[in-house]
C-alpha cells in the first residue's frame, strides 16, 4: 500500500499505470492529486477486504503443557512458559506428512546453531517449526491438500489433533473467568525467520503495531499471576533476543484519571470554583484537565448591612434613597427601591426609609433594599394609612419654643424669646441688611432649639451661601446642614431645596415637629426665577410672574398640624442691597409670614449685637405663646420703647437686661 508522499514523488506514468493495476474504471488522468486520492481509496479497499478474509475465522491460542522441544523465547530465562515441550507428541506422529512437505519447499536457511547437527536432528528441527507456522496466522502461508487415500500416519496425525483440540478446549473453559479474551493469536517466530526478517524503521513498526502493542502488553500483565500452566526448566533451551521495542501511545482520559486517583481533589467537600490541572508522569506529555466551575456560595450579610435615606421616586416607578452626605443627590451610597415596595408600603418621594439591604449582584448597579422596617422613625403599617400633607389642618402656634434654659443665656436668645417668640409651626422671616448679624442669630437660635427641645427635627438649609460657612455652620450648629453653595447652578438650588421640603412634609405626616433654617430665601427665589420657564408677563426687577410661586409654596408649608405635627420655617430676607429685585421679592413675602425679626445696619456699624430693630420686631398673636403675667409686662415695655429710635432701644434694653440672671428675674425687675 502507497503513501501519499510516496505516490507524489512519482511521475505521471507511473502512476497512470499503478491505477491500471488496481483495476480503477477511469483513472482522472488530468487532475494528479486526485488521481493519487483514488489510488490511495482503490488500495485502502482492497487492504480492508483482505484484511476481512483473513480474519474472518480466528484461531483462538492453544495453550497445551508438553514438553522437550526447543524453541526461541524472550529474555525471561527459565522462568516462561515452554510450549515446545508440549506439542512435540504431535510432532512426532506427523513426522512423515511434515517430511513431504519440507520437500516441497524451498531449500530453508540453516543457522549456524543447526550447521554441525545431523541430518536427522535437522529434519526434526525443521518439521518442528513446521508444526509450529501451521499455528501462525500473520507468517505462515495455508498449506496445500493432498488428494487421494490418507496414509496411516494422516489418519494419526488426525486423531492427535483432535485429541489436542480437546484438551485446548478444556485448557480454554478453565481460562476464560482469569484471562480476557485476545481478538489475535500471540505467534512466536522461530529464530531462522527472524532472522529472514528486514529490519524495518520505527516509524513503520510504530504503525504497523499502534493499536496492538498495548492489548499484547494488557495480556501479559494479566498473565503473569496465573500460575497453573507456568514451570521452570532447568534446561538451557532457549536463546536469548531483543524485544520489539514498545513505544507507549498517548493516554486516554480515562487512564490518566487511573493513574493519578490520589490527586484528584474533592470539588464537593472544598466548594472551590478553580480549574485544577495535574502534572503528567515522564512516559506521557503534559496534559492540563479542566473541572467544571462550581459557584462558590456567596455569603449571605442577613441583616447585617442597613441602609437609610431619603426616598426619590424617578418617573419609571422606581426610587433611590439619597445619602445626606451627598445633598440628597446622586451618588454612589444610593439604595435602589423597587416599584413593589413603593406600592406596598405607600410611599412618597422624602420618606425616610430604613431596612436591610445586600449587595448588588453580577450585573447589578446599586445596593437593593431587602425590605422596610421603618419610615420616618415609625412602623411601616401605622404610616401607609397617614393622611397626605396637603389635607391636614393647620392651626396658628400654640407651643414656644423655649430658647432660654434660666442661666448662662445669650443675650440674643433672650430678647428672641420676649419681643418675637417662635412657636412650633411659626412661618419666622428675618429680614436684616448685609453684615448685620443674620447668619451669627440664626446659629444661636439653631443651637437654642437643639438644646431645650430634642424631640425636634432640624434642618439647616443654606443656598447659595459661602462654602466656609456651610463648613462653620456644619461644625457649630447641631443640626443636618443640607448645602448648595454659590458656586454650584441654580438647578442644584432647586432640586436640593425640593427634597428637603418634601422630608419636612413626610415626617410632619407622621407626627414629627420639624424646624427649617433657610438662609436665604431671597436667593432661593432667585434661583426658582432663573430655572422657571418665561411666561411673558415680567415684574418689576426682572421677576417673572410665575417664578415666586414655588418659594411661596416652600414657604408656606410652614404651619401647626392639629392633633401632632408642626413645621417651622425661620428664613432669612435681605433688604437695602440696592437690587430691585430683592426689594419685589421681600414685598412678596412680608405679609405671608407670622413672625418678623428685623436686624438694623445702624446698630451692627456701631458694634451693638444682637442688632435687632426691637420696635420693627413681633410675632402675630404672641398671645397664645406667653402667658398672661408675661404678657402684661411686655405690653407696658413696648410702650416705653416705642418713642425711641433703635439704637436707644436697643441700648436702654442692653443696659437692663444683662445684670439679671434670666427673663424671668428681668420683668420682676421692672417693678423698681
């Protein structure tokens, strides 16, 4: 059979005449390469049909103990197994057919072993290895029948072999529950063939012998414990030769699982996703062999991370909670909420929720929340019936707030609480010049509220302010300071004041008394005129019509809720800036708070704090903050105060109230 590379190498002719030979029909005479793919399939179904017939009727290996004849082993010494000696009985009869047949042949090579021996001792030696290639399949050629009347020694022969193939039946049947069944007889050359025999290259023997070297290597390791049919000689019979030598095939994936069981680690017990690959042995190349990834279990936090913020509803359904750290902005702190929770729980954009969140998932954004255990400090199911902000009914203050705590008061605080007292729910505006003093009182009443009244919530709101006092206010004033400074755009203004409103009407929803320091609110409005769409319909100043809808709105949420809840405003006003705009804007806002505090520019030049026009400041029916006694002897001091300017007032004032020890000491003094 013809190679590829050797029909290649081959001109034209030859090859045209190979195809003739084969019996190919139409040989592609044109076309060289598939003429030689035709050769090579004409070759390869011929070699595959002879291969057929001569396999069709395998023998099976004779396995017989006789003994005394000699024959050519491997280099096992006295240790294999002698099958000479156990035919030679059937050698000896025919003896006679095996002569005629040596006729017949060629004249055999005779070794130099045999070359001293007689004729006799060849001529037995030679029907020997005749008997022994009538075994052979692979080296000996079928023999040829003689016709006519079998003689006595045919008729002996015949008997023998019957004989023997009884006892290799017997042998067999003992054999089959040990010893696998091989699909070709193991023949054992004589040495004169091996001798006769061309060396051929590896490459050749590696071929011709790839896939039966391992099934004959199998046999004789599974052979070798069985010792029944197994003796030692003490005859030196034999000679010693060179085996074939073995070259190992590549393991398969099954036997290298065999070899390694110890190294195979246990996927299920560790819970390891990685990809184990083992190191291969010397006789076979390096292989790496991939497990299948298992997900290593994620650890499950329960309730261990919790979040809180300030809801935000985006207008597909969902929400975040935004981080005060961030101004209620965007940031990477947001909790995504879902639209179920939203609806199961009924809420709002500025509900403040808590409850347990998880990590984000592959694939995932944001930290989900698991579930809601609290909104706005109370049980989620007293809060998902509350009644909306919008239909609670509001109530003019009724409840002070206590600035003084009856010793080591600011001065500030004290003449707050007498001439202007702030009530829960008091719409408070401060209306002050620059550099009056406005940011300094605001702090001190910050402070005041935080200290005598824990149970309110403040919020201090700056907009557009200096970013170092967003810094000093943060630091000083134990309060949440939501910021926006001047630097950042008016759409930042807008949006952080609308959460901070919409956090102020949840909690008042639930009962809570929420206070809000604005500063300012003359730059709040500035920003909603810049941001809001133009009507066409332009106050004087450069404000549009609609624009101070919304800082109305913002300020005028500020109101006392019956039955629980209150929402204070304190914002602060600028006047006498020169700008026409602030003076419309305060215009607009002087009537729709309830609480006045002026701050005059003449008392802040000459050092005199807190600059407060006394005679200008008052709280709508102060009535229901003071009681009677307190109130009666506010009415006598306005009346002294009222016929001097701010400066003596304020002076006359000073000068009384700081020797005593709180506000209360100071009306018992007026009595002197």
């Amino acid at each position: 059979m013809h190679k590829k590379s050797e029909l290649e190498a081959m001109s034209q002719e030859e090859l045209i005449d190979i195809a003739k030979n084969l019996g190919i029909p139409s040989p592609n005479e044109d076309d060289r390469m598939g003429l030689i793919y035709q050769i090579i399939d004409e070759e390869s179904i011929l070699s595959a049909s002879q291969k057929a017939t001569t396999t069709k009727t395998p023998r099976k290996r004779v396995r017989v103990s006789k003994k005394e004849t000699d024959r050519v082993y491997s280099a096992s010494q006295g240790n294999g197994e002698n099958f000479d000696m156990k035919k030679k009985e059937a050698a000896r009869d025919n003896k006679e057919e095996a002569t005629e047949l040596k006729n017949e042949k060629t004249t055999p090579v005779i070794s130099p072993e045999l070359a001293d021996l007689p004729v006799e001792a060849i001529v037995e030696k030679e029907m020997s290895d005749n008997t022994i290639e009538q075994n052979a399949e692979v080296l000996a050629a079928p023999l040829p029948k003689k016709r006519g009347r079998k003689s006595k020694a045919e008729k002996a022969a015949l008997e023998a072999a019957a004989k023997l193939a009884e006892e290799q039946a017997s042998v067999l049947s003992d054999d089959t529950n040990q010893l696998p069944v091989m699909d070709e007889p193991i023949t054992e050359v004589p040495l004169e063939i091996l001798q006769d025999i061309p060396e051929q290259p590896v490459e050749t023997i590696d071929d011709a012998t790839e896939t039966e070297v391992p099934e004959i290597t199998e046999k004789t390791e599974t052979e070798a414990p069985s010792t029944e049919n197994f003796f030692a000689t003490d005859e030196n019979d034999f000679v010693v030769v060179e085996d074939i030598p073995v070259i190992p095939t590549e393991p398969t994936m099954d036997e290298t699982y065999m070899t390694y069981p110890s190294q195979q680690p246990d996927i299920t017990s560790h819970g390891l996703a990685d990809t184990y690959s083992y190191e291969a042995s010397e006789s076979t190349p390096e292989k790496e062999i991939a497990f299948p990834k298992i997900s290593e279990p994620t650890y499950d936090f329960g309730d261990i991370l919790t979040g809180e913020g300030v809801l935000e509803i985006m207008q597909d359904g969902y929400g975040f909670l935004r981080s005060s750290d961030y101004n209620y902005l965007s940031s990477p702190d947001d909790i995504y909420v879902s639209t179920s929770q939203i609806k199961l729980f009924g809420l709002k954009t500025g509900d403040v929720v808590e409850g347990p969140v998880r990590p984000p998932k592959p694939g995932e954004k944001y930290f989900p929340l698991i579930r809601v255990t609290k909104i706005n400090g109370c049980a989620p199911s007293d809060v998902r019936d509350r009644v909306p902000f919008e239909h609670l009914t509001p109530l003019f203050p009724d409840e002070k707030f206590k600035l003084c705590k009856g010793h080591n008061d600011n001065l500030s605080t004290r003449i707050v609480d007498l001439f202007a007292p702030i009530g829960k729910g008091q719409r408070a505006l401060l209306v002050a010049q620059p550099k009056t003093g406005k940011t300094i009182l605001m702090k001190d009443i910050a402070n005041a509220i935080a200290a005598n009244h824990p149970e309110a919530y403040l919020i201090m709101l700056l907009i557009d302010e200096r970013p170092e006092e967003v810094t000093d206010m943060a630091r000083t004033v134990n309060a949440e300071v939501i910021a926006s400074t001047f630097d950042e755009p008016a759409e930042r203004h807008v949006k952080i004041a609308g959460i901070v409103l919409e956090k102020a009407k949840r909690m008042v929803e639930c009962g809570h008394d929420v206070v809000i320091f604005l500063d300012s609110i003359t730059r709040l409005a500035r920003a909603y005129n810049t941001v809001s769409p133009a009507s066409g319909k332009v106050l004087s100043g450069g404000v549009d019509a609609n624009a101070l809808h919304k800082p109305k709105r913002f300020f005028g949420a500020a109101r006392n809720i019956e039955n629980g809840g209150s929402l204070t405003i304190i914002a602060t006003a600028l006047i006498d800036t020169g700008s026409k705009m602030d003076e419309v804007i305060f215009e607009e806002f002087k009537g729709t708070g309830n609480m006045e505090l002026q701050l005059d520019r003449s008392l802040s030049n000459k050092r005199i704090f807190p600059a407060v026009n006394i005679v200008a400041s008052s709280t709508r029916r102060d009535d229901l903050l003071h009681d009677k006694q307190t109130l009666d002897r506010m009415w006598v001091l306005r009346k002294i105060l009222a016929d001097m300017n701010p400066i003596e007032a304020m002076t006359f004032l000073k000068d009384r109230i700081e020797p005593t020890k709180n506000n209360e000491e100071f009306l018992m003094s007026m009595n002197s």
